[in-house]
C-alpha cells in the first residue's frame, strides 16, 4: 500500500474504486477521502428505504453525495459531467461493467467526454459477513 493512494485534490478526476465487495465501501471512502466524491450509485440504492438515510447521514458528515446514475440516464450523467467540470472528484464503482481492457464502461466514457483521466483505487478488505466486510487498506494503481 502507498502512503497516500489519492489523486491531487486540486483538480478534478475520475475514480474507479474497486473491487466493490461490500455495502461499506463507499461510506468508508466517503469518510476518508481528503476530498468531497460525488458518487454515483445505482438508482434502487440511492432509494433505497434504508441505505439512503445512512448514505445522507454520512454525506452530511463527510461533504460527499450521491446521484442515482445507470446507462442511459441522462439526467445523473448530466450531474456527473457538470461535478467534473467544475473540478470536483467522481466515483465509480465497477461492479461488473468492465470492458475487453478492464476499466469500467461508465468511467471510460466519462472520462473521454469530459477530458478528466481516471485513478483506480485498489480496496483491500477484511474479514466479515460476504456484502458486509470493512475496508481495511486503499492502494493506489496507476492514472489512466
């Protein structure tokens, strides 16, 4: 693990964060980033009748927020592009939607539309319940 995984907070950039293995994942880098993440996040979690009060609560906290965004959405990626434009940090998590070289579809996209490079973020995890296990180690890969 580096000592510091995360991207210079003066300009904007794309993150792909994964492996994405449990629900914690994003409230814990919310907690930890240096900077505020706009993450986007699947439209029946951000609705989600319990995930979302907690994902609020920890973006009332941390500075960071979530926009329901899936393919084909264009008012999230709208959302999205804008946050990128005037600097901010997006997170994806690529939950399967990988393309032939590995990088996930939406960051891609994002970032060829934008201009915006992407980090990935390498999450290590500990020991728990298979959807429920902590993040314990953020390693940083290289800048696409």
């Amino acid at each position: 693990m580096t000592s510091d995984p995360w991207p210079d907070p003066s300009g904007p950039v794309i993150i792909a964060a994964g492996p994405h293995r449990s629900y914690l994942d994003g409230p814990t880098l919310a907690l930890i980033t240096p900077k505020p993440i706009l993450f986007a996040v699947t439209p029946d979690f951000a609705l989600h009748p319990i995930w979302r009060p907690i994902l609020l609560g920890i973006g009332m906290i941390s500075g960071c927020a979530m926009v329901p965004a899936r393919p084909g959405s264009i008012q999230g990626v709208r959302t999205l592009l804008r946050h990128l434009k005037d600097g901010g940090w997006v997170c994806v998590f690529p939950q399967g939607g990988l393309n032939r070289d590995g990088e996930h579809a939406g960051a891609t996209w994002l970032s060829e539309k934008s201009g915006v490079p992407i980090k990935r973020l390498h999450l290590k995890h500990g020991p728990g319940l298979k959807c429920v296990r902590p993040v314990i180690g953020v390693r940083s890969d290289a800048t696409t």
